[in-house]
C-alpha cells in the first residue's frame, strides 16, 4: 500500500503534467476529459484534486490564464480587441469585455488606456531614464526546442524563485544532472502589474540531454524553439524587473518586431550565483519575437 507522502508525490507529478499541457494548449479547447486523461484520473476526482492543489478550480485558472494573457497582448500588441477576444475562447468582443470588467475591473479599452498612462509616468523618472537599460541592444538569435527539467511555484518573484532553485538543485544535485554545459534558466511566466502576487508563477529550470524520470514537484518541460531577442542584465535578480520594463517601453515599440505567444525567459550565465557579488551577476533575459 503506497504511503501518504508516494501519494502526494504522485499526484503532483501528474498535475504538473496537465499544467504544462494548458501552458502549450491554451489557445486551444481545454476539456476535462482532455485533461483528466493526461493526469491518469477519472474526471470525477480530477477536478477535485486540481482545486485542492492550484487553489482554484480548473475553470477558474484557463480563464484567468486566458485573461491576463489577452491583458498582456493589449498593452505590448497592436492586435485588435475583436482577435484577441477570440484567441482568449470568447465568441464576442462583448463576451471577452464583460469577463474582462469583472477579473480586471475595467473595460479592455480602458485597461489600456491605464497601461501607457502608467508607462508614460515611468518614462517621466529621472532613475528610469538614467539606466543604463536604455541604450540596450539586442542580439536576435534562433534557437531550437530545449527539454528542460523544472520545478514551479507561485508568489512574490523573489520568493518563488528561491523556493523552486532550492527544490530543484536538491533533484539535480542528488542525481549528478549538473554538467559543466548544464543551463540554468528561469520562466517568469506572469506581469506582476497584472497577476495577483500570490499567483505569480515562476519554473527554475535547467537543461538536460538524458532521460530523466519526472517525481512531484520535480517535471519535464520543452522550452520553445525560435526567434529571440536577447538582452544582457548586468547586475543584481532584484532590478530584473527594471530591465523588462526598459526592454518592453522603449525596445519593443521601436523594434518593429512583433511578441510571439510564448513566455520570456532567463538564461543565468553565472556557474555559482551564491558565491558572485550581485554587481557581477550576468542574465541573458529572452525575447520570443515573430
């Protein structure tokens, strides 16, 4: 008989399944059964223990994934309501407005219109203008699909980030996955200036090139191949954010390039962050670009 702790490790080694599965199919129709069957449960109890382990229901977190992206392609895109309404599952501009009103409290065009005005405000502080984020310049590379190993959790940046690192070099390290050409890499997955803090969801990653079974926390996940813009943070985690907002306000509008719907991530150039002063810190922060 497995023991109470194989059965949580069990379980959130198939939920960790159908999360990255609703990550790489969201803009398709998600369907319980669809989902039920990637976690190996009946859709009786898999809807049920989806909500006690995300802390919400299944509906609820597509919707709200669905939303914020559509949020964020209204303040970085010049996609039309109407399209991105659509993309997000509503069948109707007025459909996606309403659902939008109530996640948001505002209206698509008004969340937009709030966006820049905030942005302009950024733009108008002397320590933004002064980064020398600003005269940034990008390395457009095209990379293939990476299989990484990851470990997700949910909160404030900083604190995820420290919780998953911490999570998933005890797996690597236990299991000799670290090679000399091993990659750390990070997926910011969330806008904090649109995603709950609590909801916020961050994947410590590393690359690897051998099998490797899944367990809990502990998951498989492919890194999308493509074009990316990629811009060097020289310095401390903590001013990351500094970085993608320069990158997002003043490259992209000027770039003509156009964002591809998959997520950014960060590339840790550092062998031992622990052990480097954070001036001397070196991020490689990735673009996906059309």
């Amino acid at each position: 008989m497995a023991s109470r702790s194989d059965t949580i490790t069990d379980h959130k080694e198939r939920l960790n399944r159908v999360l990255v599965y609703i990550q790489e199919n969201i803009d398709k129709p998600l369907l319980l059964g669809t989902l039920a069957d990637v976690a190996c449960f009946s859709p009786f109890h898999f809807h049920r223990i989806f909500q006690a382990y995300a802390g919400e229901t299944l509906n609820d977190y597509i919707r709200r994934i669905r939303l914020e992206r559509a949020a964020l392609k209204l303040c970085h895109s010049e996609e039309s309501i109407t399209s991105i309404a659509l993309n997000a599952g509503y069948e109707t501009s007025a459909a996606f407005s309403k659902a939008f009103r109530l996640h948001f409290g505002k209206n698509p065009t008004d969340f937009k219109k709030s966006k820049i005005t905030s942005v302009d405000k950024i733009l108008l502080d002397l320590k933004f203008q002064n980064m020398e984020a600003k005269k940034m310049q990008s390395d457009i590379r095209i990379s293939s699909n990476q299989k990484v190993l990851f470990v997700r959790k949910t909160g404030k940046y900083d604190k995820a980030a420290s919780e998953a690192w911490s999570t998933l070099m005890k797996f690597a390290y236990s299991r000799r996955l670290m090679k000399k050409d091993t990659k750390a890499i990070g997926i910011s997955h969330d806008d904090p200036d649109i995603t709950p803090e609590e909801k916020i969801r961050y994947d410590a990653c590393i690359t690897i090139n051998q099998d490797v079974k899944p367990e809990g926390e502990v998951g498989i996940q492919t890194i999308s191949g493509g074009r990316y813009a990629v811009f060097l943070h020289k310095g401390s985690y903590d001013r990351l954010g500094e970085t993608y907002k320069a990158i997002f306000t003043q490259w992209l509008p000027s770039s003509g390039e156009k964002l591809r719907d998959v997520p950014c991530f960060e590339i840790y150039l550092n062998r031992d962050p622990r052990r480097t002063r954070p001036e001397n810190l070196q991020t490689e922060i990735c673009v996906p670009i059309e």
